[in-house]
C-alpha cells in the first residue's frame, strides 16, 4: 500500500509518499508546494489542490493521511492552515481515496512515543524509520512524511484487509 501524507498550509503545503510492505516501510517521494506569496488566496488553493492532484494521479496513494489542526493561538493562521486541509480533503476525495486525519501530537506519540516531541525528535525518527541516510528537508515535507507513517503504523492487519479487498 502507498500513502500520500499531507502537511496542510497555505504558504507551504507538504506532501510525502511512503509505502508498506509486510512491516518494511520506504519512501516513494517527498516536497513541498508552495504557491506564490503575492497570488490571492483562491488562487493558491488552486494550486495546492492542482499540485495535489497532479501527485495523486501520477503515483496512485491508496490512501491519504492528513495533519489536523488541533490549536493555534493565531485564528488568521488557524483559518488559513483550515482552508489547506480542506483543498487537500477535495482532492483525496475527487480520486475516491480514503482519508484519515492525525493531530501533531498524534503523530509525535506515533513516531517517539512521547506527544511533545520537538521537530528535530521527529525528523530524527523519520530517517530512522525510512532507512535514509539524509534528514527530509524542508520540515513541511518531513512533517508529511511522519503523518503517513503515523498512518500506516496506525494500521491493523484488518484494516489493510479492507483495503486490500
């Protein structure tokens, strides 16, 4: 199976694509969308859902994790980042793919057992878990590589059953 992690934002949105097989996860890909700063906000939702699009046609996830929006002291910021998921959510959903949603702190017990892990424990255990020998740069694509391995550690053996049927 193959799941395309999201880390939704309107001025940089991550993506990054990992597979699984038996319990050996890799990566597929990784990056960053980022629309131009000085376009109006529609337009670069537009951007991010085409982008989104573009990723999912050409490498065919079979599912689709998602970075939730748990708190933000700042609700311009809030709003934006809301406005990121839901084009990323449009997008999963034109393609018919299922769609599961993780808050950070989700993802941080996931990876390092522990909710508030810095970022720097984060990308550290992505490198581990992906077996690279480079740290996934910039942080929007490593946040995106640990939802979809939040994703697929989340996984029964039932659930890929389900998916597999």
């Amino acid at each position: 199976m193959l799941t395309l992690g999201i880390d939704p934002g309107i001025s940089r949105t991550g993506y990054g694509l990992v597979r699984k097989i038996d319990e050996d996860l890799t990566l597929v890909g990784y990056g960053v969308i980022t629309p131009e700063s000085e376009s109006p906000p529609a337009q670069r939702l537009r951007v991010i859902c085409d982008e989104l699009e573009r990723i999912i046609v050409h490498h065919r996830p079979t599912d689709v994790a998602v970075e939730r929006l748990f708190f933000s002291s700042n609700a311009r910021t809030a709003l934006a980042v809301g406005e990121a998921r839901g084009v990323a959510l449009l997008a999963a959903a034109k393609h018919d793919l299922p769609v599961y949603e993780y808050t950070p702190s989700e993802v941080k017990e996931s990876l390092v057992g522990y909710g508030r892990a810095t970022k720097g424990q984060v990308q550290e255990l992505v490198k581990i878990v992906l077996g690279l020998d480079f740290m996934p740069e910039p942080d929007d694509a490593a946040d995106a590589l640990a939802v979809a391995i939040c994703h697929l550690y989340a996984l029964r053996p039932i659930d890929l059953l389900k998916q597999e049927g």
